[in-house]
C-alpha cells in the first residue's frame, strides 16, 4: 500500500509538475502572443503610414506631370505658331523678292527709255542746229552777207 500510496504521490506529484509546466508554457505563449500582436499593431501601423506617403508622392507625380504636360502643350503651340510665323515671314520674303525684281526690270526699261529719249533728243539736236545753220546761210545769202 504503501507503495501504491507513493505511487499515486508520485502520479499526483507528476501531475502537478505537468499542470505546473503547462501553465507556465501557456502563460509563456500567452506574453509571446502579445508580443507578436503588438508587433502586428505596430506594422499594421507602419503599413498604414508607407501608404499614406506613396498616396501622397503618388499625388504629387501626377500633379508634376500635369504640369509638364500643359508645359508641352504651350511648347508644342508655341513652336506651331513660330512655325507659322517663319512659314509667313519667307511668303511674306518670296513676294518683297518678286515686287524687288519687279521694279528692277522696271528700272532697267525705264533706264533704256531714258537712254533712247536722250538719244533721240540729240538727234533732234543736232537736226536743230543743222537747220540753224542752214537758215542762217540762208539768211546771209539773201541778205548778201559774205
């Protein structure tokens, strides 16, 4: 009996040691569960706080590409209208370049008329003076003048 009564000591003893360790283990696991949920918290937080950031960058990059894009846009309007410009600058070049030849062979045929006008007018001249000249001879000679 006796060793039936050591026997349960033990059995109870061991059972003890058991209950013991299983609370102690649990209790254990209890701190670690904690401890891993505050980790959770803490990364959930985090987590929260990298997304506001790239939402906010995210925001910011579109807003900086709006902008390069308007900026594009007035660039590539600009040039357009420069195009333009210069398109109409060397019609504008073309037509002065035409009115310029123009008026130079206008010049060049009013020289010539000019020339031929004073050609003429010594001509007329000299036709002049010969027929001064022939009246004056005639004149003498009907006047008896040597």
């Amino acid at each position: 009996m006796e060793n039936q009564a050591r026997k349960e000591a033990n059995s109870i003893s061991a059972s003890r040691q058991a209950s013991s360790a299983a609370e102690i283990d649990n209790e254990a696991l209890r701190d670690q569960v904690q401890h891993l949920q505050k980790q959770i918290q803490s990364m959930e937080d985090m987590l929260e706080d990298v997304q506001a950031a790239a939402e906010r960058e995210e925001a910011t990059v579109r807003e900086r590409i709006r902008r390069y894009k308007e900026k594009e846009e007035t660039m590539r309007k600009e040039l357009n209208a420069g195009r333009k410009e210069v398109e109409q600058m060397l019609k504008s070049e073309a037509a002065a370049r035409g009115r310029v030849e123009e008026n130079e062979e206008a010049l060049r045929e009013s020289t010539l008329t000019l020339e031929n006008a004073r050609a003429e007018i010594e001509v007329l001249r000299t036709e002049l003076a010969v027929s001064n000249v022939s009246l004056c001879e005639g004149v003498r000679i009907s006047y008896g003048a040597p």
